[in-house]
C-alpha cells in the first residue's frame, strides 16, 4: 500500500544502482532522448512506406511492384541488430561518413532512426500496397476516371485517402512495436535512452529502475 500510494506521487523510489539518485530522475533524463528517437523512426517510417505501397500498387504485377515488395520484404524479416552492424560497418568503418554511436546531434541520428524505421516502413508498404488494390477497383474510382480525372489525382485524392484507414488503425500496434525495439537500437548505438538502462537493470538487479521503466512503458502502451 505504501508503495502504491509513493507511485501515484510519482515518487518510484531510488536506484539501487545509483546511489542516491531517483528512478524518477532517471526516466526523466532519458525518455526525452528515446521519444526523440521513436518519433523520428515513426516519420520515417510513414515518409518511406506509405509512397513505397501506393508505387507498388500503382504498377501492380510490374517489376516495380515486384522490386518494392521484395525491399519491403526484406525489410521485415532482417532483424534489427544484423542492420545496425552493416550500416555501421559500412557507413562508418568503411566510407566513414557517420558516426557510429552516441546521440550529439543530427549527424548522429541518421543511422539508429533509419535503422530503428526500416521494419515499420515495410509493414506500411505491404499494408499501403493491399489497402490502395482493394480501394482502386472500387466504383468511385471508376467514376472518377470517366470524369477525366488524371491518374495521379486519381491515385492520390481519391484512392490514397480512402486507402489509409487500414494504416492508421495499425498506427497504435505499430507505435508499440517501434518502442520495444528500441532497446535494441539504444544499446548498438549507444543511445542515451531508456532502453539501456532497462538493460543494465536487470542485469544489476536493480528492482526499482526495473519497475519504473517498465510501468512507464506499459503506460505508454495502453495509451
């Protein structure tokens, strides 16, 4: 009861880890940095997958199509982890042209966001790509194309609007999945964020770290 009654003042105890200091302050030092992350991978993701399906559905049965589903494939089924350590070795060892960790400034978010939003991308572009074939063979658009309408204002003002609701109601679960891996992301790049810190709590046993971190993102899940 009484460590209820502290959680709901916001007050989760101290790190047994650091001593002397407040899980509270420690999430509030590190979530900024991992919603940072997460809202970037977030945008990516939609600026990437949603013209990725609507090509890939526009040119249906065409190498386009076929070139755009198998990226989108890809995407989905290389795990996170084998990614980040080809861009690193690639864009960091090989080219050096960014920096392989730390979270200093724009330079430094290239990678761990472009890596974090490649699976959401493509989930979105598969999704896109069945919503807009559903969409485009309806009578509307058919009417609309009697009309005069050109194939782009077609495709873009009639059959996209109609074709998104699918992929915003996936919007929520979608969220959810860029959170969780996130962990994975912070500790390769070594972002200051909240998912080193639930690593390294666990592995040091420290229950108070663990439990805040993991009661503000079960929040941040149900919301």
């Amino acid at each position: 009861t009484h460590y209820l009654g502290n959680l709901l003042k916001g007050d989760l105890g101290e790190s047994y880890k650091y001593l002397g200091r407040p899980v509270s302050s420690i999430i509030s030092d590190t979530f900024p940095v991992s919603l940072q992350l997460g809202v970037y991978a977030l945008i990516l993701s939609y600026l990437i997958g949603i013209p990725l399906g609507v090509i890939a559905a526009s040119r249906h049965n065409t190498w386009v199509d076929t070139g755009s589903m198998f990226m989108a494939m890809g995407g989905v089924t290389l795990p996170s982890f084998l990614v980040a350590s080809l861009f690193i070795l690639i864009f960091s060892f090989q080219f050096k042209i960014l920096p392989p960790a730390l979270w200093e400034g724009p330079l430094y978010y290239i990678l761990p966001v472009i890596t974090l939003g490649i699976r959401p991308a493509a989930i979105i572009a598969r999704l896109t790509r069945s919503s807009v074939l559903d969409v485009i063979r309806s009578d509307f658009v058919r009417t609309a194309k009697a009309k005069g309408l050109s194939e782009r204002v077609v495709l873009f003002k009639h059959v996209l609007r109609n074709s998104l609701i699918p992929v915003l109601t996936y919007s929520g679960p979608l969220i959810a999945d860029i959170i969780s891996g996130a962990f994975i992301i912070e500790i390769i790049f070594a972002v200051p964020g909240m998912g080193r810190h639930l690593i390294l709590s666990v592995t040091n046993r420290d229950y108070p770290l663990v439990l805040g971190v993991a009661l503000l993102f079960s929040v941040l899940l149900v919301i």
